[in-house]
C-alpha cells in the first residue's frame, strides 16, 4: 500500500517535470512542443554513451547537451516560425520530433542501448516490515527538488519574472522592454535541463535507450499540460502531476483493466477541453496569440 | 438566407467550376497509376498503396483546406474503416479460429469488397459524426489537442479490445483487390466528390468562416454545423482510405493507423499545399517518390562503381525536414494552395488566392 | 530638431491597412493629443510607432535616427514607451512586479531605484498596494500602474493609448492631472483619446485622425471654437491641412 502510493507520487513528480517543460515553452512562445520528446531521449542517450566517465561528468554532458539542442531547436526552426499560428507550430514540432528519431536511429541505431548508470537508484529499503523501492524514493526527492529549484528561478529571479509576464501577454511584455528571442530562448533552455533530469530518472529506470524512448511520456505530460491549463506554468506542473498519479493509480486497481487506462485518461482530457479548453487552472490573461 | 445576397466572387477561394481543375488532377492520377504500376509488379502494389494514401489526403484536404482547423485524430476514422471493411470480409473460418474474442455476430457474417466498402464508409462517417458534435465546438489548439486524444482512445480501444477485432494482433486473410483499378476508380470519385464540396455554396461559406468568423456569422453560417458536415464526410473519406489499404495489404492492424500514419497523411497534404485539391495530390505523389528514391538508395545502388547505401531512417528524416522547411519558407505548399491550371489557358479567374 | 518625426506613415494588420498616411512631429517635453472616431486608426498609429504593429512604408524619426522596423523592446529603450489601450497590466503579477518589469527597458540601470522611488511618489495609492495582485486594484489604480510601469524607464516620449477608457469622470480628472506633472519633469507626451475636450485642454496641439489619415491638427486656440471641431472631426467642411 505504502509502495502503491510512494509509486504513484514518483510518476507525478516525473510526469510533472515533464509538463513544466512543455508548459514553459508554451507559456512563451504557444508552441505545444512535441519534440520535447526527443529532448528527453537524447538526455538519455547521453546518460549511456558518458556512462564510463562517472556520474559527475555524465550529468554535466547529458544536462548541457540537452539544453543545446533544445536551443538548437528554437534557432534553427521555430525562431523561424514567429508569426506561425499554434496549430502550425505544432506540427513543425511533430516534423522536428520525426527528424530526430529518426536521426538517432540513424546515429545510435533502431535497437535499445543499454547501460547502468546509477545502479544505486535501485533496490529496497526495509523499515520493519514494509519493504520500499530506492528508485521511488530518490524520484519523488529529485523531483521535488527540480520544482522547487524551477519555482525560485521563476518567482525570485528577473529573467523568472520576465518568463512569467511573457507566457502572460508577450505583447505588452515586449514594449516593456522584455527581449523576446531572449526569454524564449531561455525557456527553451529550462525546457532541456528539464527534459534532461526526466531522462535520467527514466533512464535509471528502464536500463535502455532507442529512438522512441520520449515519445510515449510526452504524449503524457502533453496531457497534462493541457488539462493543468495552457498558460500557467503551476498549472502545467499540476496537471502533469496528476495525469502521471492517475496512470500509476489506474495501473494499480484496473487490475485485468489496466490497458484501458489510456482510453479513460483521454476521454477525460476530451471533456476538461470540451468544458474548459484553456484547461483547469488557466491563467487569466491568457490569449491564443494572434 | 442572408448569404444568397452576396455575390459569389466576394467569398474567397476557388468559387466557379472550372473543368481543368478537376479533370487535370484526375488525368495526371490515371496517368501516374498506369504507367507506374505497367513497372513491374512490385511497384503496382506500390501504386496501389499510394492511392490509398492519396484518399487519406484528400479526406484530410476537404477538411483543413476548408475549416482551416487541423484534426490530428482523422487515423482514427481510418481505423474504423479499415477494421470494419476487414472484418467484414475475412473468411468466416478464419475468424474463427484468430480471433476467438469477436463479438458472434461478427464472426458469421462475410460479404464482397464492395458493400463491405460502403459499410465502413458509413460507420467511419457515423463516428465521425457522434464526436464531431462534441469535438468541432473547439476550434484553434484546443480542436487540435482534442482531436489527438480522439486518436489515443481509437488506438488504445482497438489495440486491445478483440471483440471488435484481433486486438494487438494482426487480422490476417482480408481478401484483396484484384486489380489497381479498383483503387484508381475509388480515388477518381474522391477526387471528384472533394472538388465538388469545395466548390459547393457550403464550402465557400466554411472557408470564408476560416479568413473572417466574424463576417461569416453575419452572413448567417453557423461554424459549428457546417464544420460538423464536413468532418463527417472528412471521416467517412478516411474510412474509405483505411479499408481500402485493408484490401491493398490483405491485413489490418490497429498501429497501421497510428502516429506513422497521422504524420506522413498530415506532411503530404501541407507540403503539397492544404488549401487545394492539386495540392493534396502534388504533395502525395512528391512524398510518395522521394521517399521511393531514398528507399532504393538505402537497400544500395551502384552508380558505375560507386556504391551508394544510405542508412535506415534517412527516408523519415528526409520527409520531416521537407515538412519542416515547407512550413517555414512556403507555409502554402509547392502548388502555393493554388488549383491545377494550364499554363497556356487563359481563364477568368474567380477570386484571388 | 524635433523629438519624434514621422511622415508619410502607412501599416496594418496583414493584407489590411489600417493607417493610410500618418505623420506627427513632437518637439521635447511637448505635449499632444490624438483624437478622431473609432477605427479612424490612432491606436495602429501608435502601435507602428512602438514597434508593435509593423509599418508597411513612411518615415519614423526618433532623436533624429530612424526607428521604422525596429523591435518593440529596442524601441522602449531609445526613449519611447507606449502604455497600450485597455492598460495591459499584467493582472497576476504584484503591483511591485509589474514597476519592476517597467525597469526592462532602462538603458542605465544604475538609476533604478530612483525611478522606481519618483514613480511611486507620482502615484502614491501604488506603494500602499505594493504586495498585492494587480488584478485587484481599481480601474482608476489599474491605469496608474500602467502609466507608472512606463515611467520607471524614464522615457523621453510617453504615448498614451486611452487612458480614460472605462475611468469615471472624477479618476479622469485624476489621471490628467499627472500628465500635467510628468510633463513638467521635462517628458514628451503623445495622448489618443476619444473624448476630444478633455486632451485639447491641455495639449499644445490636437491631431485630428479619420479614415486612417491624419486630417487637421488643432490648436489649444481652436478647441474652444465648436464648429472647428466638430468640422474637424467629423468631415463635415473642409479639412483645414
């Protein structure tokens, strides 16, 4: 029972960092990043390849990287893309995310690597008689601790506050002075340190890496950011918080049922749009950008 | 209704109908199909498939191009179409003994191609239907969000649930198309059923919807009934794509019509340009034969003495970056979303753009 | 040399023009009015100006050195804010958030407290609100963030896009009477509005915008003569340019 809920908790932290990331680009630029996925795949990759330099090192390499490409992203296409609308952007960012399995497929090849980088994360810790897992422990504390970390740069810092009045009316924040390419930039930045930690806890957790390895938590966290509400970056946290309890629950009492978990996650994301479609927690002065 | 006052060049789009509009599209499919699938009889089964596709497109093209809203979901309707055309039409025997979970009544029932065609279009037009009512109340990222999650519930419910199919499985035995004639003929009526909306008084209105919401309720359009029309038959057109690759492949599985699929349909129509018909079969066929050339390269050609192989997943790699650079250089596809025309042939043009 | 020179300016919104021919000239420290009907184009005019709707063609010279083209936030950093219609105050933010934010566009940060400490002075209701959520505060108050949120930039040309919209007469008072003020401390001052007696009290000159053009340009003289105006405004007669 203990576990289930320790589980359950540690897949919300996860997917909630995940929906951060997705949401701070949002909150910016109204681009629903679906690419975010091969951010989180090639955290992972990195993970595995640094894997013999040590931790230290491999985290550095792996947290780094990540952040470049997710820049290299925002220079090289949707910088381009300024005046597009969301639904273009979206499906730019689907080309992007094919592109880049494609070319790790092409790099890494189509088939799992594997590799052990924080053998420490599993196993389980006994308290009497109860028996926990490590990895669920060491999650739920790491993505505490990114959310805390996040939520201090974006309430205490400039560059937070800045973020924060863009993703509400980029408009009126430019006459103010807030340079757009800057602050995006930057959450794009945020958006790859992110998409680097979900990496590691995924990658600790599976053991393997391929070209697909983000695409299924995206889709996800997507969700949740959705629901959480397009536009409001605790909203996105909650809200990927939610959907990846939710999962973790419905595996656990579907029992037999349990394949359908999606099918009623979805429905569900279905009727939060049909009766809200800024999402729960929206933010107020959320406008779909002309 | 208000709108019969206004003259009809003031709605923008394609507004007259004009022959070589239709009939050249239609000439250039017919030709392409016949001298490609003449090659050999692997690239007729290529063919074959592309027209498949190409239905796909077009289903997608009649609803973007008009609504200028972009489903991510319409594989699902795919789906639909191509299990229930499947299933329709597998020998009893076999479902039998595959797919031991079918609902009974499915398993007694075996027909024709062709009325199980029909059938899968209405169901696929049917489903259309029930979740455009809810669905096309949305509009911008949200109907795209919407729209997407619509498809993970297709793909979850038909990935695992085998009274209404094989499940994770593949169903196998689904009788084949004799010849590619078929396919060209379903293509054709496609062809001529889409050009024909978009031209129709419903299809200006719904387009005019997309440049000014607000000039087009004045007019007395009401956006959600007729976004709800041509979803539907958005719908049924995908069906009709979905079982028509059933009867190309000879068997249907839930992930033919999955992420894959929504990319490549969805990369064909706005490279090709989504505002037209020309550019629905433009974008098809430009795909379809860069993504041919590349997969010749990557099973290995020998130029003289030169040896080219390029590695698995350039093909992929090759068509999303099309996409990519399309949408940032010319967001309106190759034709420009502009109809085919003759160069030579002078016409009075109804509307710019 | 003037302030701002701006001729032959034209702009809008894709293949809509809504601003056919602008031009205004404004020397330092002046203060002037637009005013003209709904949808004549004043608020497209400042927005070209700003940087935040781009021009099609025409000529802006700020400080002498062309600006047409340029991004909204270098704009505000050359000395030119614009405090848009509906006063655009970021409504989840703090009030002291929202002045903080008015501190991007400072060439020299070194005076930031200083500014920040004149603008609140300007507008004293501010720092007894200062922790609170600007979506809280009054019309009347949300305004005066807006106008201060500018100020603390320090610019040398303020344009103000409305700023009566939705205020009761008594809060109007109010709000013009620190337009006053801040023109006395030596700042620039552009005012849009609607109600056309209300700026041309005050102002050194009115412009008078119809139709996406610039019309006639009014002296304080002229607002007290009600034929000229309302010719002026509304088309009526001839134009006096």
């Amino acid at each position: 029972m203990i576990q289930t809920i320790l589980d359950a908790l540690s897949y919300g932290g996860l997917y909630g960092l995940a929906a951060l990331g997705i949401g701070l680009v949002f909150g910016v630029m109204r681009l629903v990043n679906f690419a975010h996925g091969e951010l989180i795949a090639i955290g992972a990759y990195l993970f595995i390849i640094t894997v013999d330099l040590g931790l230290p090192i491999s985290i550095l390499i792996a947290v780094t990287g990540t952040a470049i490409l997710a820049l290299l992203m925002e220079l090289s296409v949707f910088k381009r893309l300024r005046l597009a609308g969301p639904s273009v952007l979206l499906i730019a960012s689907f080309g992007v995310s094919i592109f880049l399995q494609r070319l790790y497929e092409i790099i890494f090849g189509a088939l799992p690597l594997s590799g052990q980088i924080a053998p420490w994360m599993s196993g389980v810790i006994e308290f009497g008689n109860t028996t926990i897992t490590r990895g669920s422990i060491l999650t739920i504390v790491l993505a505490l601790a990114l959310l805390a970390g996040m939520r201090f740069l974006i309430e205490n810092t400039t560059l937070g506050l800045q973020i924060r009045a863009a993703s509400s009316d980029f408009q009126t924040a430019r006459l103010l002075g807030v340079r757009s390419n800057y602050v995006i930039g930057a959450a794009f930045v945020f958006s790859g340190v992110l998409a680097a930690a979900v990496a590691f806890v995924l990658v600790t957790q599976r053991g393997s890496v391929d070209p697909l390895f983000g695409v299924n938590i995206t889709i996800l966290a997507l969700v949740g950011t959705v629901i959480g509400g397009l536009g409001s970056l605790q909203g996105a946290a909650l809200g990927g918080f939610a959907v990846g309890m939710t999962i973790s629950l419905l595996n656990s009492f579907l029992g037999n049922y349990r394949v359908y978990t999606y099918t009623w996650l979805f429905i569900l994301v279905i009727i939060v749009l049909l009766i809200k479609p800024s999402g729960l927690i929206s933010n107020k002065a959320f406008k779909e950008r002309a | 209704m208000a709108s019969e006052f206004l003259p009809s060049r003031q709605l923008p789009g394609v507004t007259r109908f004009q022959w070589q509009q239709l009939l050249g599209p239609i000439i250039v499919v017919i030709a392409l199909t016949y001298l490609t699938s003449g090659v050999s009889a692997s690239f007729s089964y290529l063919t074959e498939g592309t027209l498949a596709l190409l239905v796909m497109v077009l289903g997608l093209q009649v609803f973007i191009g008009n609504s200028g809203v972009l489903p991510f979901g319409q594989a699902a309707f795919a789906m639909v179409g191509g299990f229930a055309s499947g299933l329709l039409t597998a020998p009893i025997k076999i479902k039998e003994n595959v797919l031991d979970g079918l609902w009974e009544p499915l398993k007694a029932v075996n027909m024709g191609i062709w009325p199980s065609l029909l059938i899968a279009v209405l169901v696929g037009a049917l489903f259309a239907f029930i979740t455009g009512l809810l669905l096309m109340r949305l509009s911008g990222l949200a109907a795209g969000i919407a729209t997407f999650a619509l498809l993970m519930v297709a793909d979850n419910v038909f990935f695992n649930w085998k009274l209404i199919g094989p499940g994770p499985q593949v169903m196998p035995q689904v009788p084949k198309f004799a010849f590619v004639d078929e396919s060209l003929a379903l293509t054709v009526i496609v062809i001529v059923v889409v050009y024909l909306l978009g031209i129709s008084r419903r299809g200006r209105l719904l387009r005019a919807t997309r440049e000014d919401a607000l000039a087009a309720r004045a007019l007395g359009a009401s956006v959600w009934h007729l976004r709800v029309l041509f979803f539907t038959i958005s719908g049924g057109i995908a069906a009709l794509s979905g079982a028509m690759y059933a009867h190309h492949a000879g068997a249907v599985t839930a992930r033919d019509f999955y992420l894959g699929f929504t990319f490549i349909t969805l990369a064909m129509l706005i490279i090709g340009g989504a505002t037209s018909l020309w550019g629905a079969v433009v974008g098809t066929i430009l795909v379809t034969a860069i993504g041919q050339v590349l997969l010749v390269l990557e099973g290995g050609v020998n130029f003289g003495s030169v040896e080219i192989t390029l590695p698995n997943g350039v093909r992929g790699l090759v068509i999303a970056a099309a996409l990519v650079v399309i949408l940032i250089w010319r967001p309106k596809g190759v034709t420009g979303g502009k109809e085919f025309k003759l160069p030579f042939l002078k016409t009075r043009s109804a509307a710019p753009g | 040399m003037s302030l701002l020179s701006v001729r032959d300016l034209q702009a809008g919104y894709g293949k809509v023009e809504v601003l056919f021919n602008g031009h205004i000239e404004v020397e330092p420290g002046e203060l002037v009015g637009i005013v003209g009907p709904n949808g004549a184009g004043k608020s497209t005019f400042l927005g070209a100006m700003a940087g935040s709707v781009k021009p099609s063609s025409g000529c802006i010279e700020f400080e002498g050195v062309s600006i047409r083209g340029k991004k909204p936030e270098d704009i505000v950093r050359l000395g030119l804010a614009l405090v848009p219609e509906g006063r655009a105050i970021f409504t989840d933010l703090t009030v002291n958030e929202n002045l903080l934010l008015g501190l991007t566009g400072r060439r020299d940060k070194s005076g930031s407290a200083k500014a920040l400490a004149e603008a609140t002075e300007l507008f004293p209701v501010l720092s007894t609100h200062r922790d609170q959520q600007a979506g809280l505060l009054s019309g009347g108050q949300q305004q005066q963030l807006a106008i201060a949120r500018a100020l603390v930039c320090e610019p040398k040309l303020l344009m103000l896009d409305e700023p009566s919209l939705g205020l009761s007469p008594t809060v109007i008072q109010d709000v013009f009477s620190v337009l006053n003020k801040i023109q006395e401390l030596g700042t620039a001052i552009i005012v849009v509005e609607q109600r056309a007696h209300l700026i041309m009290s005050i102002a050194s000159r009115t412009l008078v915008m119809r139709e996406g053009q610039v019309r006639a340009t009014l002296t304080r003289e002229d607002a007290k003569d009600e034929t000229k105006l309302a010719a002026a405004y509304f088309g009526t007669g001839s134009d006096s340019e």
